[in-house]
C-alpha cells in the first residue's frame, strides 16, 4: 500500500479552491486497473458530453476513482481491467458533401485500460485525451471498429517542479510511461500526441494517440474562379510623377522645341511687318506712349516701395494657400470663431481669408494714397491713343526692339492698361468672388444669393487668379529684361532719374530684392498647421479632426 495525494488543478469556478480536493489515497497494486477503466470510461464520457454536464462528470469520476481505489480487490477487477466492450461511438459531420454522419451507425469501441494510479483519474478528468472514435474535424477515413492498446516502454520520465507548494517534484521518482495505440483497418498506426504524467513511483503513464492531420480532408469542390478572381492583384508599381517617361520627355522635348521655332519665326515675322513704310509711319505716330493730360511729379515715393512689397508678400501667400484650398481634401486641422461654433473652417481657409483680408487693407490704401497724390494718372488712362500705343509697344517687345520708356517719369501705354485691368478690375473680382465664396456671405439673403449663385463665383474665382500668375510671370520678365538694375532701383530703393541713366549701374536695389525675396521664401516655407495654429488661436479655437 502507498499513500498518494491526487493531483490538483485549476478551481472550477472564479475563485474557488484548486480541483479535486486535496486528498490522500492508498494506492494498493490490485487497484491501479479499476482506476484506469475508471479513468478510459470518463474520457469517452467526457469527450461526448456537453461543457454543462462536463462538471458533473468531473465530480462523480474523482469520487468513484478515490473509492475503486481504496476499496480492497475483488475477482471482477481484473476483467474490468482487460476490456471494455459495446461502447457505441459518438457519430458527427459527414465525410463527403451530402454523405451520412461519420462513423457509421452502430460503430462501437473496445478499450483496454492500461496501467494507471489513481491519481491518473484527475489527469483524464481535466484532459480526456482516450478515445476511440475520431472527432469530426479529422482528416482520415475511419473502420467501424478501433481497438486501443498500450505499451509499457519503461522510460523514466523528467521530473520538475512540484505541484503544490513546498511539495516534492513532479512527477514522482520511477514514473514509467506508457504508449497508447489506436489500430483501425486500413489505417497506418498514427503518432502518439500527448502524455499524461502518473502519480505513484512505478507506474505508467498514459499518453494519447492522434490520426495523422496532415492530409486534408476529400471534398467535392463547388465553387470555382469566375471572371472576376476574388483576390486582388497587387497594384503595379506607378511611375513617379517627377519623373517623366521616355515617350513624355520626347514629347515634352518636342513640344518645347516646336515652341522655340514659332517664337523665333513670330520674332521674324514682326520685325519684316514693322519695317514696312506704313508701319514705320505708325510708329512714329505711336510710339508706345501718351503723355497724360494731368502733370504729376516724377518719381516713386517710399510709401509706392512698402505697398508693392507687402502686395508681393500677400500675393504670393495667397496663391500658396488657394492652391491648398482647391485641393485639400480632408482636413487635419480646423479653425472655429469665438462665438459661432457652425462657423468651423478649415485651417488653410482661415489662412487664405484673413490674407485676403490683409491685401485688400493694402489695396485700399494704395488706392486712397495715389488718389491724395495724383499718380492715379500713370496707372488710369486719361486718352484713348492709350490703344494705338499699346499696341505699338506689344509689337515692339514681340520684335526685341524695346521701347524707350522710362518708367520714373511715365508708363508705355501697354503698362497702363496692364496696372488699371490688375488695380481695378481683377482685383476687385477677385474679392467680390472671394466673398461670395467665404462664410461672410448673410446665408438668410435669399435673393441676393439667388441674383448672384456662388457656382458663378467660383467659375471665375480660379481664372481670376490664373490671371494673376500670368501677370506677375510677364511683369518680373520685363522687368529683369529692359533693365534690371534701374527698374529694381525704382521700385525697392525709391532711386531714378529723369533721363534714366544716373542709377542704371547701381545695386541698391538690386539687394533690396533680395532680401524681399528671402522674407517671402520664408513666408512661404512657414505657413503650415505648426506656425499657423498658434496666430489662429488669437481669434478662435484651433482643433483636429
């Protein structure tokens, strides 16, 4: 007789003590059968049984197992030991499509219990790894019949730690394990998967055995690819943007040479048109300008220099901006007024509408000053030979013979009607749009909106400031291209001379626009969410998406 204590487990409900109770049984030799009939018996009970009748099951097996095994041996011991027969077998999912369940009806099992202790009977109870019948989800065809048998290798197992605390460890010296087979016709003996650990020294231990899962199961294929695969093809790899294809820089070089001759030839063309007798009488007629009717002094006050840098500063943001804009499509950052939370704008809307707000303070000013002053003049025409002179003065810049000008002292008439269609008509259609477009607009003027539809302002909100683009292009090009330094010098410095020669030669300006230039790049590269935030937070709430 030797005195074992059951293995425990985890407690079977939140909590609660470790499962089974602690307690001690003698393990006589005679007893070690019934325990493991015992224990074969509620393996297959417990495989076939329900998760609500499992406990249940539990329970009665480690009762029954510890009274088996205390109680002393009787003659039917043994032949409960040897077999188990007439067990019928739990029947599942068919094996093929539209077949019967699996295995078939009246398939029963024979177990012959190997070797075990009484302990084993809290290891098949937590872990009910003996059974004779397959489970649906295996991938063999199974005989009607199975017969489990064990073999006793008497290989010593590892012991490791102890079970309880302060214990001795598991598993107990001597332990010897035992191989369970499961024979079925036609069906390789399959590889053992488990192994349950015994209790008492010298003796066995079961260990489960599994079919081969590595062959998948035999079905009736009812689906096939149509014309669309399910799976999605990976994306071919795209082409980058910056970089153009062969065939698009031929093109490209193509295009840009076909320009070049129709300039040169457009070059020619004019010139042998202009040397003509009739247009020679043309032009001295209209030799590109007018002298206005209102005397106004030479010369470009300090003031004209501040308002055509800031123009330049605001211009150039506002572009930046109303490019993002048009395509932004999902916002990260939003601006909200004090106030009036409906009034919730997207943080690059904000931005482009207070610079807008900011140019036309800058443009009014510019207007009310040259009206004090009376250099509207240079910039309004007062005579319409402002049309003949301008086009003398385009087919002279088509022709590279400049016209000799001097804009310290008066504008070509070309000039002129340039600065009064930026001044005073695309200007203000630029902010009358704007506006239309903007959260300014009283949403309860019903018939004002009705007399003026935004879908009009934004259809010439864009090309008002593809005008723009074009302006400042032609407008910086002339400027470097009929005499930089003094035009530079006009403009950023405030120097000239009448005769236009004095300060032609100097740099003055030319570093002025420099540095102008290096406050706009700084401008540009700074208007982002992490600057901008900061300034917008002054006059309403910033917030993510």
């Amino acid at each position: 007789m030797a005195e074992r204590m059951l293995r425990r487990g985890l407690p079977r409900v939140n909590g609660g003590e470790p499962w089974p109770p602690a307690t001690t049984v003698d393990v006589p030799g005679s007893a070690a059968a019934p325990v493991a009939a015992a224990a074969a018996s509620t393996a297959r009970d417990l495989a076939e049984s329900t998760d609500s009748s499992r406990e249940q099951a539990v329970h009665s097996a480690a009762s029954g197992a510890v009274a088996e095994a205390t109680a002393p041996a009787t003659p039917a011991t043994p032949a409960v030991a040897a077999a188990t027969a007439g067990v019928s077998l739990r029947r599942g999912l068919p094996r093929v499509a539209g077949g019967e369940p699996w295995p078939p009806a009246g398939a029963s099992a024979a177990v012959a219990a190997p070797v075990a202790s009484a302990v084993a009977v809290s290891d098949a109870v937590a872990q009910p790894t003996v059974e004779a019948a397959p489970s649906a989800s295996t991938p063999v065809a199974v005989a009607p019949t199975a017969t489990v048998t064990s073999t006793v290798d008497g290989a010593s197992l590892r012991r490791g730690l102890p079970r309880v605390a302060g214990g001795e460890p598991w598993p107990p010296a001597g332990a010897a394990r035992v191989t369970v087979t499961t024979t079925q016709e036609a069906v390789a003996e399959a590889p053992a998967q488990a192994a349950e650990i015994a209790e008492a020294p010298g003796t066995a231990v079961a260990v489960a055995s599994a079919t081969d899962v590595s062959t998948p199961l035999p079905f009736t294929r009812t689906v096939w690819q149509g014309k669309a695969p399910r799976h999605a093809a990976e994306p071919l790899p795209q082409p980058s943007k910056l970089r153009p294809t062969w065939p698009q820089a031929i093109g490209g070089l193509l295009g840009l040479a076909s320009l070049g001759l129709l300039a040169v030839a457009a070059v020619f063309f004019v010139r042998t048109f202009l040397s003509l007798p009739f247009m020679q009488d043309f032009l001295t007629t209209y030799p590109g300008e007018y002298h206005p009717a209102i005397e106004v002094a030479p010369g470009f006050a300090p003031w004209i220099g501040w308002q055509h840098f800031f123009n330049i500063f605001l211009m150039v943001l506002i572009i930046r901006s109303g490019l993002g804009v048009r395509t932004e499509k999902r916002p990260t950052v939003f601006w909200t007024p004090k106030g009036n939370a409906k009034g919730k704008i997207s943080l690059t809307l904000w931005f482009h509408q207070s610079l807008d707000i900011l140019w036309l303070v800058n443009g009014v000013i510019f207007v009310v000053l040259i009206i004090a002053t009376g250099h509207w003049v240079r910039i309004v025409p007062t005579s319409w030979e402002v049309f003949p002179n301008a086009l003398s003065a385009g087919l002279q810049y088509v022709s590279f013979d400049w016209p000799t000008d001097n804009g310290w002292v008066n504008y070509n008439s070309l000039q002129q009607l340039a600065y009064f269609t930026t001044v005073f008509i695309a200007a203000p259609l630029a902010a009358i749009t704007g506006f239309r477009m903007s959260g300014l607009w009283p949403k309860k003027a019903e018939k004002l909106s009705k007399a003026y539809p935004v879908e009009w302002a934004r259809a010439l909100h864009f090309p008002i400031m593809l005008y723009f683009v074009a302006f400042i292009i032609v407008h910086v090009a002339l400027v470097f291209l009929t005499g930089a330094l003094r035009n530079l010098n006009h403009m950023f410095a405030s120097m000239g001379s009448v005769d236009g020669v004095e300060y032609a030669a100097n740099w003055t300006g030319f570093w002025v626009f420099v540095l102008a230039m290096v406050v706009v790049a700084g401008g540009w590269f700074a208007a982002r969410p992490l600057v901008l935030a900061p300034i917008a937070k002054l006059f309403g709430q910033v917030s993510g998406r």
